[in-house]
C-alpha cells in the first residue's frame, strides 16, 4: 500500500506543479501581451507627435498667408490612431486612470481636429472656387475672414493636441490632468 500511495501522491503533486508552472506562464504571458500594448501606444503618440509638428506647421504658413490677406486651397491629411482604436480596449485595465484620461483626452481630441480639417477642406475648396475670379472685394475679403478663423481655430487645436501629447510622454507612468496644479501652470504657460 505504501508503494501506491507514494505514486498517487507523486501523481497529485506533478499535477499541481504543473498547473502552477500553467498559470505562472499564462500571467507571464498576459503581462508581457500588456506591456507590448502600452509600448505600442507609446509609440503611436511619438509618431502623432511628429504628424501634429507637420500640421502646426502647415497651419502657421495658413496664418501667414492670412495676414497677407490670401487664402490657400490645401488642408492638412489627416493624422490616424489605428492603434488606439484597434487595441486600446485590450489594454484599458492594465492602465491607471490618470492614462486612461490622457489617452481618451488626446484621441478625442484628435478626431475632432480630424473631422475639422475635413470640414475645412471642404469650406476652403467651396470659397476658393466661389470667389477665385471674383471682383467683389467685399465677399472676397468676408471670405478671408472666414477662412482665417477657421485656421486659427485649427492652428490652436493642433497646439493643444501636440502639448497634452507631449505632456503625456513626459509623464508615461501618471499623465495627471489636475486642475490648478503643477499640470495646470505648464498648460497655462503653453496657452
């Protein structure tokens, strides 16, 4: 009897073993799929980084053209999040909230700012086809008006997308939004 009891409980402590060794791998597993995944939207805010320096840019040459008192018949590409939008619901636990609001904050806001310049290619195609050839100075310089807002807007909404990403990979581990705080006087400073 001795001889099967020790196989029997040779037997059960294999089993637990190696179902301890199964869950410590899937965890290890599901920790390492995490940090993959926060690396990667990481790396997706550098690259909106760089897009939005290319849009602030094409937006001061705009302003430019505005004092000049011109229109120009271009509107910035738009800037994608594909993997926040593919990936970002996977990852949402592993974050703490102060990421999770930095996150939600930057890829609203650049939708919005991508729907406006959408909007805006629109308008500014719509004017300049109106009033290219047009002698009316005054619709000519309403139009000017209108088109000049319209990039100021733009200009400043790419400028506050750009800071809260910059923001963000300044502080990857806590990206605070307080208010009246140290986060707070930066954005004041920017603004």
């Amino acid at each position: 009897m001795d001889f099967v009891d020790e196989k029997v409980l040779i037997s059960l402590i294999s089993v637990g073993v190696g179902w301890l060794l199964a869950q410590g791998t899937s965890l290890a597993k599901d920790l390492w799929g995490a940090q993959k995944l926060k690396r990667g939207l990481l790396h997706e805010l550098e690259d909106i980084k760089e897009q939005l320096h290319r849009v602030v840019i094409l937006y001061a040459r705009q302003l430019q053209i505005y004092a000049l008192n011109g229109i120009e018949p271009s509107a910035s590409i738009p800037i994608y999040n594909m993997f926040f939008k593919q990936y970002y619901k996977d990852v949402f636990s592993r974050l703490n909230r102060d990421q999770r609001r930095s996150y939600q904050l930057i890829h609203a806001s650049l939708d919005t700012l991508n729907k406006k310049n959408e909007d805006f290619a629109k308008f500014t195609g719509e004017i300049y086809k109106d009033l290219k050839d047009s002698k009316d100075d005054i619709a000519l310089q309403r139009a000017v008006g209108l088109w000049g807002d319209e990039v100021t807007v733009l200009y400043m909404t790419a400028k506050e997308i750009l800071w809260h990403v910059d923001y963000h990979l300044k502080n990857k581990r806590n990206p605070a939004l307080d208010l009246m705080g140290p986060m707070h006087k930066s954005y004041l400073k920017f603004a």
